[in-house]
C-alpha cells in the first residue's frame, strides 16, 4: 500500500506533531506533505524524512509569521499531487484535511479541531496572537471566504477520525459529518510517580492568552502559593510583569528533565478549555491531581475528588477557592496513574493501524468496478 502523510504545517512542536510522529513510526516510508517546514524549530524531529512543502515555504517570513498567510494556504495546500497514493492520513487543525486525491484514493483525517479561527472568535484569535492593528481589521474580510472553503474541503474526507468526543461533536456541528475518537498518544512510560512531591504548583504550556496563565499568576500571586510554569511564548513578558516573587519561569525543558517536574509538584494547573490536553494527561501519567477549568477535553477524563477538583468559572476567585478544596482532598497516585494508560503511546498506534487496514480494505472492495460477463 502507498501511503502519504499531510500535516499543516511544521513550525512548531506541539501536540499535533506528536501525532504525525506516531504517524511517521507506524508508516516509516510515508513521505510527509506540509504547507511550511521549520528544521530549527523542530529540534530534529522529521529531519530524516521526505519532506515535501507547498510554494508558501518560499514566501519571505513565511516560517516564522505563519499566521499572517491563511488566505494563501487553501491555494497552497491544494497543489499537492496525491494520484500515486492508495491512502492519505492527514492530521490536521486547519488546512491538510483540504487536499485534492482521486475517488481511488482513500483519505482519512485526524482531526486535533475545526479551524478555530474560522467557526469561533476570530476577533479573539487576532487578539491572542499579537497581530498588528492593520491586520486585526483585514482579518474579518478574510473569514467568511475561509469559512466556505473550510466547509467545502470538509466535504473532500472519506473518513474523519477525532482525538476526543469534544473535538468530534464540533465536527458534526460545524461540518456534519460522523467522526470515530482516538485519543492522541502519551508516552506514559516516560512518567512516574513520586513518594514524596513538594509544595510547588506546576503549570506545562506554550505562554499563549488562551491558556489563561494569567488567572493562574493572578490567584497564586494572592494565595502566595509556589507556581512553576514551563513553556515558552508571545505572552512570557506581559506574565512576568504581573507575577510576583512565589511565581517562577522555568522556559523551554528538556525532555529528559520535564518529568521530574511533574511528578514532584504537589498538582498540576489547567485553566483553559482544551480540544485535547496532552500536558494534563502527562500530570496523571504522573500520578499528579488536577486543578482544572470544566471546560472542553479535560471533562471526559477528569474524577471529581479523585482525580483532582474542577472550577466553573475563569476567573483567579475561582482558582483559589478550587486550590483551597484540592488542598483538603487526599489523592492515590497509583489510582491517577492508572487512569493515564488508556493513552499510551503504542495502544495509539495499535489502534489506528488496526482501523487504517480495515478502512482501506472496506474502501477497496467499494471501489471494485463488478466484471461483466460475455454472452
């Protein structure tokens, strides 16, 4: 079978990029199609692979300011030739599930969300990336075309797979169509549990607005509770500036150091609404407890009183009142753990192999034109 793997772009290591990892693992051979390619900011990940991008990767600042280029990218991510291809695996958030194949070719999707920006707040999206004036005011103009485009490529998938039952009833919303969930994977085996965590409070993620960092740094700053915040991002200098001295910026960590943090903090900080949390499915990996917003993903995942506490509201007022329950509330590690492997990393790979053989079978035998008999 010729497969071929699509990705949005490759600018940034996330949780998407763990998935077209899993991907890469499972179909070495596949080469890997994407809008923009980033070598430095992948840290070497993908770098021994074919990789094939779109006209955009010659655009100046194309790489770094992706973000100023949607009204390009449907254009670019349809010039992709995939007619030598049995199956397409794409994984996407925005633009790679819009790709052009033949009806022999069977397209699957993972899909991390519908376009954000397209089908939320835009005005928000603007806002939380930090875009200039002149741009914040083009970017209406630009959404209902996009909105119509995102709508019409949907329609172009044989099959979406969704990462959570949050993400595949927005796809039913938005685009109406039925999708199957795997959860995305976890290295669980890269985390343990400690005997003895310390007093500090943890927070793991990209410093971005929608994150809420900032109620976090609000209600720790007046709790004078200890909080760590690993990640880096365009909001590292505003948070800074409001932090006081129990909250500390620990930057960009190592892989090999990033779990010793996990394990060791006393509980782990999510205050956004998230398609998917890796970061929180890593704390519980960690045999950690939450302190979470109910809000998105996490709601499917998270046992009230055993597994951490929930707040309703996103706000440093209810933080703290849900940082001062989680403080009464004793919490079996072994338990938490547990709860984590479901995720793991080869169950995830098991798992879309599995479904990946029977779709393409299943499409196989459909497409099969019935011989005729002579007479």
């Amino acid at each position: 079978m010729k497969i071929a793997l699509v990705h949005d772009y490759l600018v940034q290591y996330g949780g998407a990029e763990r998935v077209l990892e899993a991907f890469t693992e499972l179909f070495p051979y596949a080469p890997i199609y994407t809008l923009l390619y980033d070598k430095e900011a992948m840290r070497g990940a993908f770098e021994e692979k074919r990789v094939y991008t779109s006209f955009l990767q010659k655009l100046p600042f194309s790489r770094k300011r992706h973000r100023l280029f949607p009204p390009l990218m449907p254009l670019a991510i349809e010039q992709f030739d995939f007619s030598k291809y049995d199956i397409v695996l794409s994984d996407s958030s925005s633009y790679a599930k819009g790709i052009i194949t033949r009806p022999e070719t069977l397209h699957i999707c993972y899909m991390h969300t519908p376009m954000r920006y397209a089908w939320d707040d835009c005005q928000k999206y603007t806002q939380d990336f930090g875009f200039p004036q002149l741009v914040k005011r083009l970017v209406p103009f630009f959404m209902s075309p996009i909105r119509l485009w995102d709508k019409a490529s949907a329609d172009r998938v044989d099959q979406f797979l969704a990462n959570s039952q949050f993400v595949a009833k927005r796809i039913r919303k938005y685009y109406r169509k039925e999708a199957y969930v795997i959860h995305p994977p976890v290295n669980v085996d890269r985390f343990s549990i400690s005997a003895t965590p310390e007093k500090y409070f943890l927070m793991v993620g990209r410093l971005i607005a929608y994150k809420r960092h900032d109620i976090a740094i609000q209600a720790f700053n007046r709790l004078k509770l200890p909080l760590k915040i690993i990640g880096r991002g365009p909001e590292l200098e505003r948070l800074k500036k409001m932090a006081g001295p129990t909250i500390e910026f620990l930057g960009r960590v190592s892989e090999e150091a990033l779990p010793k943090y996990y394990r060791e903090c006393q509980g782990f900080i999510f205050p956004q609404e998230e398609d998917f949390g890796i970061v929180a499915i890593e704390a519980l990996a960690s045999g950690r407890p939450l302190i979470a917003y109910r809000g998105g993903d996490i709601v499917e995942h998270l046992e009230e009183g055993k597994l951490g506490v929930f707040f309703d509201e996103q706000t440093p007022e209810a933080i703290m009142r849900a940082v001062e329950h989680f403080r009464e509330t004793d919490y079996d590690a072994a338990y938490i753990r547990s709860k984590a492997i479901p995720f793991d990393k080869e169950r995830f790979k098991a798992t879309i192999k599995n479904y990946v053989e029977k779709a393409l079978a299943a499409h196989l035998e459909k497409c099969r034109v019935p011989e005729v008999n002579a007479t």
